[in-house]
C-alpha cells in the first residue's frame, strides 16, 4: 500500500533527478545505439533524459556527397518531419516513443522502406496515420531547423548525431557499436562527462572495426 509519506518521497526523489538532453536522427544507427546506453545510464544515475530531434539531412545540406549518401539523406526528411508534426500537432511527449518504434523497424529490423517505417510506428504509438503525409511536407521544416540547431549549436557544425548535453555541458556521442549494460554504463557515462567537462578537451577517436550490434 503506497502512502502520502511514500508519494512524497518519490516526487522528492524525482525533482531532483539531473536533466540530459539527447539530440537524434532516427537514421543513424550510431545514435541509436547511444539512445539505447543513455536509458541502461537512467537505470543507474540519477538523470532524466530530454529527446530532441535533429537532421542528418539539414547537417548535409549543400555538401558534395557521394550520390548514394546523397539519396538517403533526401529519403530520411521523412521520419524526423513526422516525428516533428507529431509533436507540434500532439504534443512532444510522443518523440521519444515515435523514435524507439522507428529506431526499432529501421535498425532492429531492418525495414529500409521510410514510408512502412513511418507507417508502422504511427500505429505502434496510437497516433493518426495522417501524420505520414507530413514526410513530405515543409510545414513544420522551421520547428525542426530549430530543434537541429539547438543541438549542433552545442557542438559545431563537423560532428554529427548523437548529441548529449548534460550539467552546462555538450558533446557528440560517444560513439559505441555495443550497448554498455547495468553499472558499466554508468561508468562509461562518468567518463563521458568528465572528459566532455573539461574544457580544453576535444577529441578522442579510434577506428572502427565492427558495425552497431541491433539491440
């Protein structure tokens, strides 16, 4: 049986949780392996995490990219416009579930089609099928320019997604193939945070030798 005294101390505990801000293309199988980490980190720190939308599409814009590259940065406007409308039109409480149903058909899946990805996750989140009219759609291109400038602001224009931002700091990443689980992914968001705290710190990189794992 939950009593006030217990309401009470879960409402303390929760208000006092730190913010993390996560900036994301639905796309990008790098950033949906760090949005995978950052909630195994919930289950272990004290933060809440804030699920913003940013474009690998607007990232790109006006760069000479091979033709391949260049036809799926055109194909992938669609997702993040409708997770942008959905959230405009209902609410942003839907971005986070909109991004877990596309991150799972795109990168679990393997779901290539941008129109059955955006399809099926309306449907898996309950909200109204129309909204994949808005993939092809500039109604809403400001809000979502200004939600991806939000982020890249936070770090500059040659990285690209993920973007963390936590404790009056920002950075890109960190770039995993695997998802830390339980207390190492506390660990690794320490270091994470640490290292981005510093401020003469830049850059630490290595070559990658595998692909992300799907999760």
């Amino acid at each position: 049986m939950t009593t006030k005294g217990d309401s009470a101390m879960t409402s303390a505990a929760e208000a006092v949780k730190s913010k993390a801000d996560f900036w994301f293309d639905p796309a990008c199988p790098f950033a949906w392996v760090t949005s995978r980490w950052i909630g195994e980190v919930e289950k272990v720190r004290d933060i809440e995490t804030r699920w913003h939308v940013m474009s690998l599409s607007v990232l790109n814009e006006g760069r000479e990219l091979d033709p391949d590259y260049q036809r799926a940065m055109d194909q992938n406007w669609g997702p993040v416009r409708v997770i942008i409308a959905a959230s405009e039109l209902h609410g942003p409480e839907h971005i986070k579930p909109l991004y877990d149903a596309m991150g799972s058909f795109i990168h679990n899946e393997g779901v290539k089609d941008r129109t059955e990805v955006i399809r099926r996750a309306l449907e898996e989140v309950g909200l109204p099928a129309s909204l994949a009219d808005y993939a092809d759609s500039e109604e809403f291109d400001a809000q979502l320019r200004a939600s991806h400038k939000s982020g890249i602001e936070l770090v500059g224009q040659d990285v690209g997604t993920p973007v963390v931002a936590f404790d009056g700091t920002a950075f890109f990443g960190p770039v995993m193939t695997r998802v830390p689980q339980g207390e190492e992914a506390g660990e690794v968001w320490d270091a994470s945070v640490t290292l981005a705290g510093y401020p003469h710190f830049f850059e630490i990189k290595r070559s990658r030798t595998e692909r992300p794992q799907a999760v």
